[in-house]
C-alpha cells in the first residue's frame, strides 16, 4: 500500500486524477533488449516494485543496487474513456530516458532524469483495463547524462551515493476536457497589487479565461478574458496586498478556470507577492537585506534513496532546519520534488534552484544543448514558488580527465538563464570556476575559526579571499560562502568515526564540535562583506557523516547543544544592520 497519496503537482491542482503509486510489475533488462523482446506487449512481468520508489531502495521491495541499464514497469488501469474528454499520464521524474506504451502502443518518450513530463494517452484506451507500460534507461556512468550525486562506481564512496534508476517520483492520471491548461507563469508586481499571468492552453477557438485570487477565503482579485489564441496574458489586479517574506510567507490562493461552449477545465494554484533583487552587497526579499542562512539540503533518504518515503517527510526536513536556525537551503545536486518547494513556500523557507552536472561533461562544449534544455525544463516547473530566490545551473566544474570546462557551456547556460528570469540572480557555477555570475560564491571547508578570520577580516571592496585565483576573478559582486562547515560527527557507538567521510579532523568531543561550529559561523555572519553561508550539511548521508543529524533525521545532540548551535545564526548579521 502506497505512502505517498498526496496530488503531486501542488501549484495546478485538479480534483479528477487517479493516484498511480504502489504496486507495478517490474522486471530487468540489463541488455536493453526489452523493446525487440516485445516487452512492452507482454501480460505479466517477472516481479513487483513500489512505486515511487527506485529498485536500488529497500521501500521498492528489491533493493538491487547495481548498475542497471533499463528497467520495465507494467500496470493495469481500469478506466471509461469519456467523448469530449482527454486522459493525461503524468509523471513527476524517472530516471534518465522514459519510454511510455499503452496497450502495446508506443505513446511517447521523454529525456531528462529530474524533471517531470506527461502524455496524452486516450487515443489508445480501450473501455475497461488497460495496460500500461513503462521503460526507463539510464546509466550513470555515462558523461552525456547528468546524474548529481549517484555513484559512477558500484560502491558509495565519498560524498557519492547509491544510485537511483527508473521511477522514483510519483506517477498519476487525470482527466481533463478536450480544452485544458498546460501551464500557468506567474510574476507578482507588488509595487502596484497586481499579478501578471501567463496560461498555455491545450487548443485554439473562442473561450474565456477567468482568474479569481482569494486571500484567507476572500475574494482579492479577479480577471475575465475572451481569447481564441493558446497562449493568454492577463493581470489580476488585487484589492488586498499582503506581502510574502521569511517572516509572513503569505500565501494568496487562485481559481483558474477556461471554458467554452462545451466544456469548463477548473484548476488550483497559489502565489506570493514579494519582491527579490540583489543590491551591491546582498539579497533584499521586498527591499528588506536578508543574510542568507543557508544549509545543503541533499534530498536523499536511508530507505528511499531519492524518494521520501511519506508526504510529510519535506515538511519535517524544513522544520528540522529551522529548527537549527537556518532559513533556507542550497537543493544541491539534483532538482527536488514540488511539494518540497509547496512546503517551502508554505513556510517561508528560501531556496536555490541546482541542476545535478556531476557526471555529465561540462568540459564538451558539444554537449551544450543537452543540458540547456534540461535545465529549461527544471526552470519552467519552478518558476512561480516564492521561495525560490536563486538559480545555481552547476557547481563545482572541476577538470574532467585533465580538460577544463567550456567556458562557452557555462556562459550559455547563464546568458539562457536571464533571459528566462531576469530577475532572480544567477550563479553560473558554486564555488568553481566561475565565468559571469551575478554573486561570487566560494566553498571553504578550512576546520580552524581562526583561520577563517584571518582570511575573512582582510577583505575589501576590490580584494576578496579566492580559493582559485589562477581560473576566476573577482569582479565586485555580493559575497557568498555557499559551502563551509562539513564538520564529521559520526556516531560513537557504532566505532565507526574513522571510516566515516566528512572534511578534515573530527572534533573529539561535542564542545569542540560546537567551539568550531559557532567560530566557523559567527566569523561569516559578523563580516559586512558576506552576504550569505551555507553550512554543509542538514544530516548524515550515507557514509558522508557531516550533517548536524543523522541520517534518519534524528538529533545527534541534546536540546541544549542544537540550541547553542541555533543561537549563533539566529542573531542579526553584519550586512543585516546596514
């Protein structure tokens, strides 16, 4: 029985959909034959998963955790095709190119391991059960592929995890009139109470579009238009303006609904007003500074690997965080469910949005177009949270196999970026080595507070500390650590603090694990030319042992030690009192 119930796509919400997470049949194909061995036509499959989850993860009930080529899911839905009435086969992400057949008929293919994508089945149902099946391809070992954080060996080592093939995010039906919308782009112009939208719309022909926003319950705003075009552009203007922010994340509610003479598609959405820009030393949410605390959020789970294992496990993750005091996180590595990014809005948590460029070659500038139109997708789907207040498309480009990146790749990349959002800012890549960026961001896993002050205390408006002074230059942009910390605290009753992966010494007691904790911190926090830090990391991740709690979540300390470790970065910031 499925643990995962709740509708996956929080901001376009509709009440007729059909949750297909749980049982499938499942089975390998390690040869990638599948296709030729009519696969897809077959009535019954060797075994069964649980779907959402990965057949490396135990919660999948396979647990096979080496390398998979390709894999197949097959599922029989009962379903009554309506006149006048599409059915849709949704998916939030597999891994890495999905191939999607109903009844034997190939439906449609989609690539990209990290973000979601939908096919419009009817044409092929029939009254009654229907077979649905699913290939998925993947290798992690392959350069033209991005994969983040799975493991390119058969072992997990360092900061490299077990992999994740296949589905691993929930999969769903609905059903919509032949007249639907695609999607929804939303831009708040709080200067005047007004909300900008965009709507992509299934088909053309004479139609109304009506916009309603309610705040609380009330009607706040609303907006009819008459268009025969796809593509509709229309304001809400708002009687009632309450801003969204860390501290007030106000969430306005929006009733979308397009009709014609035969039909009327109703969705839900939400939105936020706030504002975001950066001045020349930091972040303003409604022109108000905020120093970032950040902490690196990896999105993996001990029995789940990429998938929560329950609907509520993204809020607990949040509040666990801000529990420690940090008001948001780096989404490292890998592009994190909505309902993360719906939990984090819902409790003004600010986030980056990252794209998973460990193992894909960032070094070929040939390779461009692959990444641009992934990482497009990743931006489309998240465009609209107001918690999102960055974008980071890479991180860390070290040289592959002696070549140094494309310059040109990460320039494209971030020029693309602008053009989509020219308002969020944009890191071309965390950390190293960066090309044209609208925040200079360096990682420094340096374990001595003092060191940390000698470096930071020295640096001026034109002079900075720079790890990689011979690949990048510092061109007088805000200042942001995005990495540093990573302090390695394994648990001392398993003896295994020597095996364990985190940076440099582990601390030999817990005073000194928070002596270097606070040092480290309060450094950043007190120096007027940093404009933010990220502490790596929220908890435990296999044998990376480094985060303030273990793996399951739970505390590695008492109360009164998360509560010295939350008192440092719950007070103002030098760069806050300006």
């Amino acid at each position: 029985m499925t643990t995962r119930n709740a509708y996956p796509r929080p901001e376009l919400v509709r009440e007729n959909w059909l949750n297909l997470c749980g049982e499938w049949e499942f089975e390998f194909d390690f040869g990638c034959s599948g296709r030729a061995r009519g696969v897809q036509k077959k009535e019954k499959l060797e075994r069964t998963i649980q779907v959402p989850f990965c057949p490396e993860s135990k919660l999948s009930g396979i647990e096979y955790t080496d390398f998979i080529n390709a894999c197949w899911y097959r599922k029989t839905v009962n379903l009554v095709p309506k006149a006048g009435e599409r059915t849709l086969i949704n998916f939030e992400a597999a891994y890495y190119q999905t191939e999607v057949y109903v009844n034997g008929t190939f439906i449609g293919r989609h690539k990209g391991g990290y973000t979601p994508f939908s096919f419009d089945i009817t044409d092929a149902l029939t009254a009654g059960d229907n077979s649905i099946a699913v290939c998925c391809e993947g290798d992690a070992r392959d350069m033209t592929q991005p994969s983040g954080k799975q493991c390119e060996r058969y072992h997990s080592y360092g900061c490299m995890y077990t992999r994740s093939t296949g589905i691993y995010a929930p999969v769903w039906i609905e059903t919509v009139p032949a007249l639907y919308v695609k999607s929804v782009k939303l831009d708040p112009d709080t200067d005047n109470s007004r909300l900008f939208c965009e709507l992509a719309l299934s088909c053309q022909g004479e139609k109304s579009v009506t916009l309603t926003a309610t705040l609380d319950g009330k009607t706040v705003g609303k907006s009819t238009v008459k268009t025969t075009a796809k593509i509709v552009k229309t304001t809400v203007e708002l009687d009632t303006l309450s801003l969204w922010s860390i501290e007030t994340p106000t969430l306005y509610d929006l009733i979308i609904e397009v009709a014609n003479a035969d039909s009327i598609d109703r969705v839900v959405s939400y939105f936020g007003m706030r504002t975001i820009e950066m001045d020349d030393k930091c972040l303003r949410i409604n022109g108000k500074r905020v120093f970032q605390r950040l902490v690196l959020d990896q999105g993996y789970y001990p029995e789940g690997i990429y998938t929560a294992p329950t609907d509520d496990a993204f809020a607990k993750d949040i509040v666990l965080s801000q529990r420690i005091g940090f008001n948001g996180a780096r989404l490292h590595e890998r592009v994190f469910e909505r309902r993360f990014l719906y939990e984090a809005d819902k409790r003004g948590y600010i986030v980056w949005g990252e794209y998973p460029n460990w193992g894909f070659d960032y070094a070929n500038p040939a390779n461009t177009h692959i990444y641009l139109h992934e990482w497009m997708e990743a931006m489309t789907r998240d465009y609209n949270h107001p918690a999102l207040i960055g974008w980071c498309p890479f991180n860390e480009t070290w040289d592959i196999k002696g070549k140094q990146q494309s310059d040109d790749m990460l320039r494209i990349i971030y020029e693309q970026t602008k053009y989509f959002d020219p308002v969020r800012p944009c890191i071309d890549t965390s950390g190293n080595y960066h090309v044209v960026t609208d925040i200079y961001d360096i990682h420094d896993y340096n374990q001595s507070p003092e060191a940390f002050q000698r470096r930071y205390s020295a640096m001026t408006e034109t002079e900075v500390f720079e790890n990689y002074g011979r690949r990048q230059r510092y061109g007088g942009q805000p200042y942001f650590i995005s990495e540093y910390g990573g302090i390695k605290w394994a648990k001392e009753l398993e003896n295994d603090r020597e095996q364990s992966w985190g940076y440099g010494d582990a601390p030999k007691s817990i005073d000194e694990y928070v002596e270097r904790f606070v040092g480290l911190t309060s450094v950043l926090m007190d120096t007027e030319k940093i404009c933010g830090l990220c502490y790596t990391q929220l908890y435990d991740v296999e044998q990376e042992q480094n985060g303030v709690y273990y793996y399951d979540r739970t505390p590695k300390f008492t109360e009164e030690t998360m509560d010295k470790l939350a008192a440092v970065l719950k007070r103002p910031a030098a760069i806050e009192k300006k």
